[in-house]
C-alpha cells in the first residue's frame, strides 16, 4: 500500500468546521477596511528573492533562516513570499500606481511562508491580514493605520486592547543608537547566544528582540553583570524629525482615545522599518504572543529602485488571532436557514428540479441516495436545516408540498405558488427567536 501522506511539517489544513470562524472574521475585516476606503491588491505567492532579501533586510532572522527559496526550471532564484508588504510596495512599483495619485490605501490577505520551529501559533504557512497606505509621510497616516488596526481587532470582539508603540526613528539615528547598545551590552557578550553575538556585530537592536531565556535574562540584569537602569533607550539618540513626527502621532492616538503604552524595546523583526513601530500582543497565546504589527518604511520603496516614497503599514496574524477567538468560543456565524428537502419513490424525478430551483436563493441540502424518508428526515434533523419539505406523492399530484418546521415538529402543506412565502415566513420567525 501507499504511504499515507500527511500535512507538510508546519502546515494545517483548515476544515470546514473551522473555516466557518475564518470566513466570520475575514468579513469583519473586510467590512472594516471598506469603511476605511482601503482597495485590494493580491500578489503572487513567490517573488525574486532578491525582493525579499533587499526589504526585509540580508540580517534580519526572516531571510537568514526563514526563507523558502528555491530555483525554478529555468534557474530563477524564487522564495515563497514571508511577508505581504514587500509585494505590495514591489506592485505599486511595477504597475506605476504612483502616477493614478499620490496616497494608496491598499490591502491584502493571504498565506504567507516562513521556515520557523512550529509550535502553538507559529506556522511555516499562516495567514496574514494587512495594510498598507503607500505615498505619504504624515503622521496622520501612522495613525489611521493604528485606529484601522485597533478597529479590526474591536470588530472581533477585542476589548481593552493596548497597543505597543515605539519609534525606530531613522536609519542614522538606528545607527547610532546600535552603536551605544553594542557598547553597553559588551561586558556580557560573551554569555549571549551565538545568534545574538551575531546579531550584536550586524545589527544590535535585534538582541532586544531575542527570545532566547539567556539573551533576555542578560537584558533584565539577572545575569552576565548589566544594569537594565542604564541600557541606553533609543529615544536618547532620536533625532528631531523622528521626536516631532513621534510627538504627533501620540497626539493623534491621545485625541482618538487608542490605549497605546510605549515600549522602547520595541524593535520589530524586519529591518525596514523607520520611525513608528508598533504591535497588540496577546498573552494567552505563550511565546508567540504578537497578535500584529506594523509601522514606518520610508526608505523600502527607494530601497527597491523607486523613487523616495514613504509608506506605513501593519499585518495581523490571522492564525493566532483565531486561536484566540476559539478559546473565547467566539466569532461562530449564524448559519443561513437551511432546508433540506425529502422526498419519496414517486417524487424522486422531481425533486432535482425543485432543488435546484430553492438553490437560486435558500442553501438546500437533499438525499442523494434514494434513502427511505424516515432516513432522510433523520438526515435532515442532523444537518441543523430549519425547515424541511416533504414532497410527498398525494400532495405533489395536486401541485402541494409539506413544510416541517423542524425546530418544533409543526406542520403545513401549501401549493407551489405560495411556498416561497410561506418558507420565509418560518426562516424568518427562526432567525427572529435566535436574535431576541
Ligand atoms: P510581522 O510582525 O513579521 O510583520 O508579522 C505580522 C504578524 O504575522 C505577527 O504579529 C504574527 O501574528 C503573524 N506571524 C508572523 N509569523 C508567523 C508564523 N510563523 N506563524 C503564525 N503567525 C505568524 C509583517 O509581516 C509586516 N509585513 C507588517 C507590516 C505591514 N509592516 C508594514 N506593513
């Protein structure tokens, strides 16, 4: 026999009981995104990799480790995409939407790739929710990105929600505060992890990010002789641009009332980030707490070969955050009024006709396999539908049909002409009990 295969490591299939709470909350999304006139764009699943590498930065734990590469037939040099605004900014590029205005406000949803160690909440294939304005600078826009963030997350039920904010400022300032770092963490580098000794030489300020037990016990003090009172803060070095923009977008999310708590350790995963960074974490998840993120690139899309064009974003994890809703039993959709319809020996022929005809506008299910009818009805009371109809041989002979309403056994045999009505009649009384 055959070797029974099974999802690749890190990999889920998502089955149908379970689609229905992502369909729930892709809609919420969706719904809100509309309200926030943002468009869609949808872009490959792989890319050169070269984009990957040049945005999400050669450094940067996502392309040293985490990338899907691979040559094609014709030896191009591909990746599975690990991320969504790299495409995005690589479109807006490639299709000139600079020149169809100047501001894009733009977003995507889909599965994204990243070799990582799997475990509870982090996948080599999740999804992501994101998005991105593309073509300005003003604070503005970093806060309307933060209030859509926030809003998404209220329209599945979040409550209390505390952003995590920081700024990164800009690349000098980013240098020379990775200089006073490096320097700071010196007498202990020695105790860090290989990864984070590498890190220290290429780029200091992911130490910070480490979530290495020894690493982060070395930043709190409890080991290898540093005092965290004297770690140096990145708002030490910021330069005034990056203070004043900063300034500002605090000021927007003050007047919108967004709980946000300032974390300077706050560094994100992708290098190109400039000025503002942000995250909402979710502590009942474990380690992989990050609900989402975002922030700041003015420099990506020059980075790429376009011309100096700032842009600021977020991604939501869209596994984690359903993890979530399933631990609060939430975000479970109504089912639509289904029918199921029954039929006998004498009324088989029909029926496919009639079932076909309902399906232009109800979600009817029907017995495939010539069961008898009290199979059928059982079927029927399985399937959760409403209302069943009985096409029994009497009846259809004098143009009726009987309407079971199945949530309390009643019964009505009306004519064809008048089943449309009285079919709504029954879903809706049912949809009225559930919401009162
Ligand atoms: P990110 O922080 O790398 O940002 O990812 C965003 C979210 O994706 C994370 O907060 C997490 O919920 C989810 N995520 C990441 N990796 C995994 C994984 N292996 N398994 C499950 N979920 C995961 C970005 O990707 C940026 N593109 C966000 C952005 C948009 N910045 C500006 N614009």
């Amino acid at each position: 026999m055959a070797p029974r295969h099974q999802a690749p490591r890190g990999t889920r299939d998502l089955l149908p009981n379970e689609i229905e709470r992502w369909q729930w909350a892709e809609a919420q999304a969706r719904a809100v995104l509309q309200c926030y006139c943002y468009r869609e764009i949808r872009t490959p699943l792989f890319e050169d990799y070269e984009l990957f590498a040049r945005s999400s930065g050669e450094s940067s734990d996502v392309v040293q480790k985490e990338m899907y590469r691979f040559k094609d037939q014709s030896d191009r040099d591909l990746a599975l995409r690990p991320e969504g605004t790299a495409g995005a900014c690589r479109a807006y590029l490639e299709h000139g939407l600079a020149s169809q205005g100047r501001i894009h406000r733009l977003w995507y949803l889909g599965p994204m790739f990243r070799y990582g160690r799997p475990q509870k909440g982090r996948y080599r294939q999740f999804w992501q929710i994101g998005a991105e304005i593309i073509g300005t600078a003003a604070p503005g826009a970093d806060v309307e990105m933060i209030a859509l963030f926030v809003d998404i997350f209220e329209a599945w039920g979040f409550e209390n929600l505390t952003v995590a904010l920081n700024s990164v400022g800009t690349p000098e300032s980013r240098r020379a505060y990775g200089d006073r770092l490096r320097q700071w963490l010196a007498p202990a580098a020695e105790h860090l992890t290989e990864d984070s000794r590498r890190r220290l030489e290429a780029n200091p300020l992911r130490v910070l990010d480490s979530k290495a037990p020894i690493d982060q016990a070395i930043l709190g003090g409890r080991q290898g002789g540093l005092d965290p009172a004297t770690m140096p803060h990145m708002m030490d070095v910021l330069d005034d641009e990056s203070r004043e923009h900063f300034d500002a977008v605090r000021g927007g999310l003050d007047a919108l009332g967004i709980v946000y708590e300032i974390d300077q350790g706050l560094v994100r995963g992708l290098d190109y980030y400039t000025r503002t960074a942000f995250e909402v974490h979710d502590k009942s998840l474990g380690a992989q707490s990050a609900l989402g993120g975002g922030g700041r690139y003015d420099g990506l899309i020059e980075e790429l070969g376009g011309p100096a064009t700032p842009g600021v974003g977020f991604s939501i994890g869209l596994d984690r955050t359903l993890l979530v809703l399933e631990q609060r039993g939430d975000g479970v959709p109504e089912k639509p009024g289904t029918i199921y319809v029954a039929c006998m020996e004498a009324t088989r022929s029909a029926t496919p006709a009639i079932v076909r005809a309902l399906r232009m506008v109800y979600a009817v299910d029907w017995d495939l396999e010539a069961k008898s009818l009290n199979a059928q009805l059982r079927a029927a009371s399985k399937s959760g539908a409403r209302l069943a109809i009985l096409l029994g041989e009497d009846e259809w002979k004098r143009g009726e049909v009987v309407l079971k309403d199945l949530r309390d056994g009643s019964q009505q045999t009306v004519d064809l002409e008048t089943m449309v009505g009285a079919i709504d009649r029954i879903l809706d009384s049912a949809q009225e009990a559930h919401s009162e």
